[in-house]
C-alpha cells in the first residue's frame, strides 16, 4: 500500500514500512520539540528566581538574543505562582536595536561586563527595568488593557537632548506658546509620528531614576517596521503582539522587563542591583 504526504512542498509516496518509520521520526520530532520549549522555559523560570526580584512584582516580560549584537530576540510572558515563575504565552518575536543590546541603566547592578548602552549607539538597553506608562493615539487606551494610558498629542516629545534639563523626560509644549521644538531641544523624537510606529507603545524606564547624561533616552516598546527591520535602540513588535501584551500587563502585580543575551544569562552575570 503506498501512502502520499508532502514534505517541503514535495509529493512523495511511501510504501507501507516506510510511512511507519516516518511517523516514528515525526513522534520524535515533535517530543523532541516539546523537550527544547520546556526546557529553555524552565531555564528561564530558574533565571528569574534565582535574580531575587522584588516581592511585590509578580509579572515579567522576558526579552532574550543569542548574544550581544543580535538584533532579532524573543518575548516570553512569566507569571509569578505559589511554586514560581510560569510562562503564561507563546514566544512573541521581537526586533531590538540595529548593533543589538547595551548595558542599560534600571535596577540591576551597575558596571556590568559588556557593552554599554549609551545615546544614539543603536543598541537597545539590557538589563531589568520598570515600566512606564502606555501610549497611543487614540484618545483612550485599548479595550481591554487596564494597563495606564497616556494619549500622544501633536506637540508631545521625548527628550534626547544631552544638554537639556529635560533629557530623558516625555514634555508637552502648550499649544498657546511657541510650538517649534527647535526652539527648546536640538535633539527629541516625536511622539506622534508620521507612521503608525507609536500607534502603541509603552515606556520603558532606562535611565531614569537618576538620568544620567549620555546614556540613552527614549526607550519604548513599540510597533515594529517588519521582522526583519531593527530599531534605534528600542524593542519592537506586531501591533497584535503588543495589543496581547498591553492587555495582559497587570498594573497592580507590578510588572518588570528582563532583557538579556542568552550567553549573559547562562554566565550569571546578571545581578540585582539590591
């Protein structure tokens, strides 16, 4: 009896024996699968438990590459439970700056081994972090995210001028005063663009608390140009991606980003900043 499949687009026919080999490979394949997702799950759970995170934080969203200059990562959603940390979604595929990650500016610890995150060095910020408000263009946020929202209005910008008192900070100018931006900073992104970039966003909080002078500013998650299309220094996404992520995020279970080349982690070179 010959049986017909398609493998890589390719019709092929199997007598009776050979179709019984080939399920047994599929079986192993697939187990062998299931073994990998579990176990990079597991790695990750030990990870997070073995950071010490802060008691009251019982959502993190989980940013890795293989190393330092890769620039397309993945997203993995952990909730905290009696018996510890569980993956509560699929991998989400993320893109990260266009020379990869840099040592950020959050709550872990400081002078860490590796690249550091600095301004306009296209590297997006590595380490853990807290997140900041959301944000879009719609006037109200998405249905069923209870995540905080912060509307982009046409005269809303981020500072990323170093010699500003406002670096690193999201200002408005009213619309009853001079509206030129040039005229305050030499250097900002703009909040609402042009493009559907900042449809949806979050901020995330690198360098902030304190700013420091030259260390980068303007971090969010936000929409990505494509797959393929790495950002400024930001981590980017599917605007259906981000939609599931803003309406999983839990404002009251304090939700924290780790993001981390995968060859950082198995080292144990991330340390929190206690």
């Amino acid at each position: 009896m010959l049986v017909l499949f398609i493998v890589f687009g390719r019709i092929r026919a199997l007598r009776y024996t050979e179709r019984v080999k080939f399920h047994h490979m599929i079986s192993i394949s697939v187990l062998i699968s299931f073994v990998g997702c579990s176990g990079r799950g597991d790695f990750q759970s030990g990870i997070l438990t073995s950071l010490t995170l802060p008691e009251n934080s019982r959502q993190i969203l989980f940013v890795t590459v293989s190393s330092w200059n890769d620039v397309q990562g993945t997203l993995r959603l952990f909730g905290r439970t009696e018996s510890g940390w569980k993956a509560e979604c699929d991998d989400i595929p993320v893109v990260l700056g266009r020379n990869g990650l840099g040592w950020g500016r959050g709550l872990h610890a400081l002078n860490l081994a590796g690249p550091q995150k600095m301004e306009g060095d296209g590297r997006a910020p590595a380490g853990v972090f807290d997140l900041g408000t959301s944000f879009g263009y719609d006037l109200q946020r998405p249905d069923g995210s209870s995540y905080p929202y912060r509307q982009a209005a046409e005269h809303d910008y981020f500072i990323d001028d170093v010699d500003s008192p406002t670096y690193n900070q999201w200002q408005s100018l009213d619309d009853s005063a001079d509206t030129d931006p040039y005229y305050y900073w030499t250097s900002f992104e703009r909040m609402r663009r042009d493009d559907d970039l900042y449809e949806l966003g979050i901020v995330v909080k690198h360098n902030m608390d304190p700013v420091e002078k030259g260390r980068g500013s303007a971090i969010f998650f936000h929409v990505w140009r494509g797959p393929d299309q790495p950002t400024a220094g930001c981590t980017a996404m599917s605007k259906e991606h981000l939609l599931t992520l803003l309406r999983w995020l839990d404002p009251s279970k304090y939700p924290l980003l780790v993001q981390v080349p995968e060859n950082v982690l198995k080292k144990g070179l991330l340390r929190i900043d206690h």
